[in-house]
C-alpha cells in the first residue's frame, strides 16, 4: 500500500487538491481472514480487509484538522500481491486495477530487460493486455469499493497446486520469484520518486 504522509485529497478537501508537497511512503500490510468460514459471501469473507478498511475509513488524519480526511484518504494506491511464484506466472491488466498504475509493472519489466543479466527469465511476466471479466473478490475489494487505486498481481491462472496438500515452498519457481522481487524493487522506487 502506497501512502501519502501529507494526503492530496481529490474528494474530502478541496482546498487540499493543489498541494504538492506531501511524500509518499511505502506500508506493507500482511492480510488474513480472507477465506469464509462457511459459504463464501461479502459478509463471510475478506475479514481482514474489511476491519482494516473500516478502521481506516473511521480515523481522521488529524494534520489536517478536517473531519471528512480520514486514514484511509492517504492511501495513494492499493497493491495486492497474491499467489505469486509459480512457474506459469503471467500478470494482466484487469478490469479493476488503476491503469496508470499498472503501466509501471510492464514499463519497468521492459526497461529492466535491456539491461544485461537483470533478469533471470527470457520472458516478460507483466502483459500490456487488458484482461476483461476476469474478477476475483480479494482483499483489495473494500478498498476499491471506497474508491481506492488498486492494483491486483493475480496471476491470469492459479497455481495448479493451489488449495491442495502440494501447495508447499517446493512448488515455487525461484527464476519468477527472483525477476518479480527486482521489478516491484524498481516499481516502487519510481512509484515513490526515489532516484534509483
């Protein structure tokens, strides 16, 4: 999840849209309690996002002395990492994600690949392609339903290890694993504006 520290609220406060000189910061969340307890529903699921997101969304971020900016109006973009590492790892531009946003990922990859022995694969991961209908409910829901950029790195096809008992960490491919930490390395880099 990429914030701001100093929120530039497009919504809330409108006397807050022309400020430039806010930073953003990098917060990793590490989720849990997304699966059902008995049938899969917007009510038993996604327990973890959903309390996170409320408490966010129930805050106000007090440097800015106005009620309606909350915790969750700082968040800048909302990237999910999900089911990573398999060897058939390919990433599209789904329905939901922020497309400037995920034009980083293939745009990074590209830019790495010319670089001599950056990545370990002959191939790229992240495709330009749009990939419509294709909607899986996870964790970044509550967060795109309050109207947060998201960007969901799904592989387009699950591990065919997932949800069984060889969904072990001898199913992961090194080689994706390896390229996918040096692209979100330099994706977040350029997302934060450091000079890399």
């Amino acid at each position: 999840m990429l914030t701001y520290d100093h929120f530039h609220c497009f919504n809330s406060a409108p006397y807050l849209i022309n400020r430039t000189n806010y930073f953003r910061s990098l917060q990793l969340l590490f989720l849990d309690g997304e699966e059902a307890f008995k049938n899969w529903s917007k009510r038993d699921s996604l327990y973890g996002s959903r309390k996170l997101c409320e408490e966010l969304e129930a805050h106000p971020y007090p440097a800015y002395g106005h009620p309606s900016v909350t915790e969750l109006h700082r968040i800048d973009a909302f990237v999910l990492l999900d089911l990573l590492g398999a060897p058939n790892c390919y990433i599209y531009n789904y329905e939901v994600n922020d497309k400037k946003v995920y034009k980083y990922f293939p745009d990074t990859e590209e830019k790495l690949r010319k670089i001599k022995s950056c990545l370990p694969l002959n191939r790229q991961i992240f495709k330009r392609d749009m990939l419509f209908g294709y909607a899986v409910e996870d964790d970044h829901l509550p967060f795109f339903e309050r109207g947060v950029k998201i960007v969901h790195l799904i592989p387009a096809h699950f591990p065919s290890v997932w949800h069984t008992l060889n969904d072990t960490a001898s199913s992961l491919y090194w080689p994706v694993i390896d390229q996918l930490a040096v692209i979100l390395r330099v994706f977040t880099a350029r997302y934060l504006k450091l000079k890399i």
